[in-house]
C-alpha cells in the first residue's frame, strides 16, 4: 500500500492506491515516518458529487472513503508506506442517525446545539439536518 497525492476536489486530503482497503472504525492509520490518523468512520454520499458529474453520488455509492482525524501531524509524501492496525481507538457508529444519537447522549443536559453543529461534528450532509430523529 502506498500514498498517492491527489488534487483534492471534493476535499480529500490522501488517496490511497491499494486493490482492497479495510478501514474499519478506530483504526489507525501510519504515513510515513510521523503522520497518525485515526479513522472514524466512512462518509455518507452528498450532493457535492453530482456538482462534478450528475448522478455520481449514486453512481459511486459505498465507494465514497473514509473520514479520519488527525493524531499526530507529519510530512507526507507519494510513495510514503502506509500501516494500518485495527481496533486501536474506540470505533463510531456506522450509521449517521446513531452517530447523531451518540452524540446528543453525551452532551451535559443544560447544553443547547444547533442541527448544523451536530451534522457537522457527526460527518453528516448539512442537508440532512432536516430528516434527524
């Protein structure tokens, strides 16, 4: 598995070249010498894929990658070596309705957010703010 650069037009940061990708949740992912991510879960298809070509985000479907946050910082580079081990972080919710629903059980009971906020901190389509439980 190596790193490939991309130009990122629908906000993807790496793109990795590989014949089959297991990137379940709470994996961690090495690039490099320093670079840590850790994967949170995959990202739902939006309507940003069909400003590029219409259909597309049907079209590409359970295809669409993997949201990940960064644990420790490095310099990466084409052709970096990529490790990853599973089951090292605590894993989300594959579904976007109980990534939400995780959420809101952890906020303190006193505390006010709005349907974008929790969108956005569950990797959800701003769009879909309107179809939460």
């Amino acid at each position: 598995m190596r790193l490939v650069m991309c130009r990122p037009r629908l906000r993807e940061n790496v793109l990795i070249r590989t014949d089959k990708l297991d990137l379940p949740s709470g994996s961690e992912v090495r690039i490099g010498r320093h670079a840590v991510l850790r994967i949170t879960f995959r990202c739902e298809p939006c309507g940003r894929l069909n400003k590029l070509r219409p259909k597309l985000s049907r079209e590409i479907g359970e295809m669409r990658g993997h949201l990940a946050r960064v644990i420790q910082g490095g310099v990466v580079k084409p052709g970096d070596r990529i490790r990853i081990e599973a089951g090292v972080f605590e894993p989300f919710p594959d579904l976007w309705k109980d990534r939400v629903i995780n959420l809101v059980r952890m906020l303190p009971a006193d505390c006010v957010v709005t349907y974008v906020r929790l969108a956005e901190l569950a990797g959800v389509p701003k769009a879909f703010c309107r179809v939460f439980p």
